[in-house]
C-alpha cells in the first residue's frame, strides 16, 4: 500500500523539483550571500516536493478511467489505492507544500498557490488541448523555478521572465509524451528537438551574460547528451517504447539543467551537489513510473 501510495507522486520527478527550487535559489544569487540561512532552502525543498507530488496524484485521479484501459496497472485502476485515498492525498500534499512556502514569504505563499491552480487546471482541463496543454504544464514548471527565486522576494520581478525557459522545455517533453501510448509524430518530435536546442541556447546566453560559460559548459554537454539520443531514436522509429524513453530521459535530466543554471549563477562545487541528485532520480526511476 506504501509503495501503491508513493508511486502516485512519483519519487523520481520529486527529486527534479528539488533541483527546480535550488537553481531558482542560485538564479536569486541566495548561495552567494554572506551564510545563507538554511532553514528557508529547507521549507522550499518541502513545499516544491508536495506541490509536485500532488499535481501528479490528482492527475492520476482525474486519469483513473482511461488509466483503466491504458495503463490498468496503476494504483488506482489496479484497485490498490482507492480514488478517494489519492484524493485526500493530493489535497493534503498541496496544503503541506503551499503551508511550508508562507513559513520562507508571502511571496513564495502565493507562488505556491500558483503552482497549485496551474497543476489541477492541467490535470483535469490543460493536458486535453493541442497547444494549451504544453503551455500549462511547463508554467507548472516555470513557477516552480521561480518559487526558489522567491527566497530573495525582490529578485522575483527581476527575473520572472527566466520562468519562460523551462516553460519551453516542459512544454517540448509534454508534447513528445502525447505519443507514449500509440506513437507520436515525427514532425512533433522534431519541433520538440528544436525547443530542447533553444534552451540550451537561452542558458548559455545567460551564463556568458554572467561570465560562467566555462563554468556552465560541461553540464549544458551532458545535458545534450542525454536529451539528444533518446529524442533521435524517437525521430526515427516513433513508436511508442522509444516516446516513452524520450520523455524519462527528457523529465531526469532536468537535474542536468537545473546544475547548469547553479554553475551559471553560483559555483561549480554547488552545481556538482546539484548533478548529484541525478543517480537518486534515476534510481527511484527504476522502481516507480516516470509519467
């Protein structure tokens, strides 16, 4: 029932929103601060860890019919977990995590308020629409970042259009991932390629703006690496196993460009601690689904 429960909220994407927070902490310049206090990265950690993990609970409560034809091995159409135990769940999580934003901000409180709207809406609304369904899911992602920005309040407006590049990547994966079940469209995976191209361009751009592209340099690489051949074999054969390949990899590595955005804005050492999490997120991602 435990691992029925935490399989709902996906471990491995918890451990990318961690990532999320701590880039936006580092694009808020919070780690070049004379001793940062840590209490408010803890908070955030939290609060970014049940928002997430209740977006994606009350979206397999709002997918539980066609997850019954689907994909009928999940928690709540296999009937281990009931739909009103996931419900509960995803209520308490996106309280928990909107309750620990207010502890650092009133900032990050309503950031977290916004986080929640933008996941139900995709969950029960977004997710159906060619165009919106992408745009809403990488906001999810974009106020996310900006939810660890919201350590430093005032730097919040300074940088709320940063908030666009992850909404662009998120947006690409979501796109790709219309296809895990019956196969996508080259032409959708090749836009896809093109979006992944321009964010790693757009971070570049800021870490030479920042004078760190050396520093940067070596996980925009890895990033590249790990995005790029999944999403090729995707373009060639898109069926569905090589879709849902392109999308883990797209989601997980996430970390990747979250250390970039560290190394761009603070150090490499805090960038490497970053990378680090990524063998936690690939572990948790062999024993819970991804999407």
């Amino acid at each position: 029932m435990l691992k029925a429960l935490l399989s709902l909220t996906r471990p491995a994407n918890l451990v990318t929103a961690i990532a999320d927070v701590l880039a936006g902490m580092a694009i808020a310049g919070y780690f070049l601060v004379q001793n940062p206090a840590p209490a408010p990265v803890g908070w955030l950690a939290l609060a970014t860890v049940c928002l997430y993990g209740g977006g994606v609970v009350f979206n397999d409560v709002f997918d539980a019919e066609l997850d019954a034809i689907e994909r009928p091995e999940r928690a709540i159409p296999s009937g281990v977990v009931s739909k009103r135990t996931a419900t509960l769940l995803g209520v308490v999580l996106l309280v928990i995590g909107i309750a620990a934003s207010f502890l650092v901000n009133p900032t990050a409180g309503f950031l977290a308020i916004g986080i929640a709207v933008a996941s139900l809406v995709y969950d029960r609304f977004g997710k159906h629409h060619d165009w919106l369904g992408p745009v809403n899911m990488g906001l999810c992602r974009g106020l996310n970042l900006l939810l660890g920005v919201s350590i430093i309040p005032e730097q919040v407006l300074p940088w709320a259009w940063i908030g666009l590049v992850p909404i662009a990547y998120i947006a690409a994966i979501t796109m790709i991932s219309r296809g895990e079940v019956h196969g996508g469209s080259v032409t959708t995976l090749r836009v896809a390629g093109l979006l992944y191209a321009l964010v790693i361009g757009c971070v570049a751009a800021l870490a030479q703006q920042q004078q760190q592209l050396g520093t940067a340099l070596p996980f925009l690489i890895l990033f590249g690496y790990y995005i790029f051949p999944p999403l090729w074999r995707a373009v060639r054969e898109p069926i569905g196993q090589n879709i849902g390949m392109a999308v883990r990899a797209g989601v997980l590595s996430l970390i990747v460009m979250n250390a970039a955005w560290v190394a761009a804005f603070a150090s490499f050492p805090l960038a490497m601690l970053v990378f680090c999490l990524l063998p936690l997120s690939r572990l948790l991602a062999k024993i819970f689904a991804v999407t």
